[in-house]
C-alpha cells in the first residue's frame, strides 16, 4: 500500500513539474525565436474574396498541421472549403472541437501607416504616443514584462482577427512537444476561411459534416480579452442579421436649383424613417423588440464581475454619454442592437454636387441575442416602417409603382447566424476557468455574452455540445479597421493560455 502511495505521488509530482518546466521566460524566448514564422503567416492575403488567395493559405495551413502530427482535409462546401485537422493523442481521452478563422477584413492600403498590411512591421510608440516602425531585433534579450512595458506590437492585417490565435497555438502544440508533453485531450480543429463574409457555407457544412466534426465541447480561438488585460472567458456571442433599406427620389439624380423643393429628397425620408426607430438615448421605440428578454438579480451579479472602467471606454471612444439600453456596458450587450453601419446617397468631399438624390441607401445591422428571433425583429421592422405610411417592397419599384405610390421603401433583409451561450458554472466553463487560474494565478473575467458576432450557433445546435470563447489578443488592436496590430505580449500570454488549456484534462 506504501508503495502504491509513494508512486501516486510521484506521478502527480512529476505531472506538475513537466507543466511547471514550460516557465513564462521559455515561452517568451521560443515566440521570439520563433517570429519570423509568423510574419510568413501573415504575409498570406487573406480576403475571402480572392479564391486564389484563401487556396494558398488552405494548402499552407494544412501543411503546417499535418507537421505537428495532424490528420487534416477538406471539407467542401458550396463556396470555399473548410479545413478540418484531428489529432488522437488517447482513444480513452474526451475529443474537444476547436474553431479557428483565417480570412481577414479587406484593406484599404491607403489608411495604413506602412507600405503594405500584408507586409507586417514592428512598431512602438514614441514620447508623443505615436507608433513608429522599428528593427526586429528590439525583440531579442527582453522579459515578457518588459516587452509589454514597451508596448511593442506587430502591424498586419489579421495580426490579431484572427491569424494571431492559430500561430499561438501552433507554439503551444510545439513548445510542448518539446517538454515532451501531448494535450490530455483529442483535438479536431475546424478552420473556417470566410467567417468576415458571415460564414454562408458552415451551417450546411456542419450538418453535412456532423459526424467528422462529433466532440464533446467546442472552443473559439478568437476575439480581445476584457480590456483589464486579465484572462478572459467569453460564454456568449450575439448574433447578427443584416437590413437593406432604399428611399426614392426622382428616377435619376435633378438639378437643386431647378427642382429642389419640389422633387422629393429621398435622404430626408430615410432620416425621418430611421430617427422614428429610436430614442436620443438609444433605446429602440420599435413594438416588441426587446420582448422576451429578463435580467435578473442572478444575471446582474454575472455581469456586475466584469471589470469594466466604463469612463476609460467613454475617454478612448470620445463621447460623453453612452445609450441608455442598459445600465452598463455589459447589460447593453443582453439587448438587441438596432445599428446603421452605413449611409449613401449623391456625393461628397471633392465630388460634391448641386443635386436632389435618387435614392439613399441605409445599411442596418441587428445583433441578435439568444432570446430573440431574427426573423420576428426583421418582420417587426418592417411593420414598422409600413406604419409610417410607406410601401414597402423587398426590390426595386416599377414605374407604375411610383407613381402610385408616395413613399416607397426597398426592404432587403438576411440572418448570418443567431446568438448562442453557455451556462458560466457548465462543465466546459469550470475547465477552463481552472485551466487559466492555473497558468496565469487569477480567477479569469467570464462574460456572459460578448458583444461581437461569430458563427458558432451551427455548432452548438447541430452538435448539441456547450460552446465558450477563450481571447487573447488586446482590446485596442483596431480589428476591421486599418493598422490592425497585437501586441507582443498577448501573442506570448496567448501561447501560455493555449499550453495551460492544452495541459488540462478534460
């Protein structure tokens, strides 16, 4: 019995030990040793609407997997492939799904503060807080501390949405390879490469798919942690749904001195159309819109644990007040969101002209929650607008209809993928938060639902398995806008979070 002890012992022991060899300086010296390859990484163009591009990134991609001792294919659907890799470390192990995305924003390169966003520079800001390019080797011989003391960062496109994540794990698999350590659980890896164009293929692939993709719990390796800059656990996302609206004037653009005031304006109609929707404050005045939805006390206590300095936010933003949907910033995300993301009509700036439009268009998008139905609220919109006293067609008006009716409204709607969310004190939730209690010595920021939107319902509901989100990368790392960058110091404690995760039982 003695001896039985003693070698229990020495197991547990020796288990910690290996763990506790994978200090933070080793996975600092091997991400920088090891950077170059992620600036070949990020090299690779990755606009879902360049076939040719993603194709190139597919095949290096899975040839990259395949060497950490993957298995990986193809999945194809009806418009780019998925890329599915599985890794079997135990068959008695528990099999958790990973989702990755490797698509990014499309760039305008004339907003970027370098030559080209798919050549990545490092920079880090001067006296006057401006970021300015400098040599690589500034790397080289520095601590984890004072690499984030530094602020150094790495300027690309999808430095951080969503590249970033896959290199750290790619470091993760490698650096405990070399400590001789395998996870404790099978890994398959689902790699989605048009996620910013609202993944229209996954919800058919996953059920096409089902059976390849079975696992018992699903990760998201994506997004910014809480901007406390803690390890952060995300527990929800919302959804998104997107609105075409498109108010007439005359058939083609008139003169203003000859016809306006008497040519109708279709900017001032859509004005008065959108102004209707809402309060000064935010709150949407649509019928039922928030119906369905209650925070209660328990909820409050869930979302009164995240950190925020809301007058951080609203000093970084720049504006004084926020929207009154919530009482917080984290209550605001329980809500449906009602937001224009986009307004044409006739021209500005330098090209300018002494017009009456013929139309203006307004882009809405709705983010969903998991208590509301993105067709209803695409249904009550409409009924909405229709209230107002406009004829509402889903195209474009005929000329009999013009001249029949006074106001017209195209109405164009579609649903990306509803909101999902997974119980905080869930099997899955309580493995990570003591995953990354361990790695980082702190109980991690839960979020019960995160504001931005990724294609995981398909998931969750045709798998029926839980899902949680595990960011790393910084807040402010402009994500779809230009000069997109990840500090050092999140890729780093990123590829810690992976090995601390990767360690960890299931």
């Amino acid at each position: 019995m003695k001896k039985i002890k003693i070698s229990l012992v020495f197991t547990l022991s020796f288990n910690l030990l290996s763990y506790s060899q994978i200090s933070e300086r080793e996975v600092t010296e091997y991400a920088i040793n090891n950077i170059k390859e992620f600036v070949e990484f990020l090299s690779y163009p990755n606009d879902a609407n360049y076939k040719e591009d993603i194709e190139e990134l597919i095949d290096w991609t899975s040839k990259r997997f395949n060497s950490l001792g993957f298995k990986s294919k193809r999945l194809e659907t009806e418009s780019i492939p998925l890329l599915l890799a599985e890794s079997v470390y135990n068959k008695n192990y528990s099999t958790i799904l990973i989702y990755l995305h490797l698509d990014g924003q499309p760039v305008d390169k004339s907003k970027w503060f370098q030559d080209d966003p798919f050549k990545p520079v490092l920079k880090r800001p001067n006296s006057s807080g401006e970021y300015t390019i400098i040599d690589w080797e500034n790397l080289n011989n520095k601590t984890l501390k004072k690499l984030d003391n530094e602020d150094i960062r790495i300027f690309a496109r999808s430095s951080s949405d969503a590249k970033g994540p896959v290199m750290m794990l790619i470091n993760a698999i490698e650096i405990m390879s070399l400590n001789n350590l395998e996870p404790k659980f099978n890994i398959k890896l689902i790699m989605d490469f048009e996620e910013e164009k609202s993944s229209p293929s996954l919800p058919s692939a996953v059920i096409k798919y089902a059976n390849q993709l079975e696992s018992s719990g699903l990760l998201i390796f994506d997004g910014p942690q809480h901007s406390s800059g803690l390890p952060t656990l995300n527990f929800g996302n919302r959804g998104i749904s997107k609105i075409t609206l498109t108010t007439y004037g005359p058939i083609v653009p008139q003169h203003s001195g000859h016809f306006g005031n008497y040519a109708p304006n279709p900017v001032f109609r859509m004005s008065n159309i959108l102004s209707s929707m809402k309060t000064e404050d935010g709150l949407v005045l649509i019928d039922g819109y928030y119906d369905g939805i209650t925070i209660t006390n328990e909820i409050l206590e869930d979302l009164d644990k995240v950190p925020d300095n809301e007058e951080e936010m609203l000093s970084e933003m720049q504006f004084k007040l926020p929207e009154k949907v919530g009482r917080s910033y984290q209550e605001a995300l329980q809500y449906p969101s009602l937001n224009v993301r986009g307004i044409q009509s006739g021209w500005v700036k330098d090209e300018v002209r002494t017009i009456v439009p013929s139309e203006c268009i307004a882009e809405i998008d709705i983010r969903l929650v998991i208590e509301t139905d993105g067709y209803r609220l695409h249904e009550l919109v409409r009924q909405h607008i229709e209230n107002l006293g406009y004829k509402v067609l889903d195209r474009r008006p005929t000329k009999e209809e013009r001249l029949n009716y006074d106001k017209i409204v195209s109405f164009d709607s579609k649903i990306s993928y509803p909101a999902f969310r997974t119980d905080i004190d869930s099997d899955l939730g309580k493995w990570l938060s003591k995953s990354l209690s361990k790695t980082f010595g702190q109980t991690p920021v839960k979020k019960r639902t995160s504001g931005g939107s990724v294609p995981i319902s398909p998931f969750v509901n045709t798998l029926n398995i839980p899902a949680v989100g595990v960011p790393t990368v910084n807040k402010d790392n402009n994500q779809h806008s230009p000069n997109e960058n990840i500090k050092i110091s999140n890729y780093i404690n990123g590829i810690r979070t992976f090995i601390g995760i990767l360690n960890e039982k299931y």
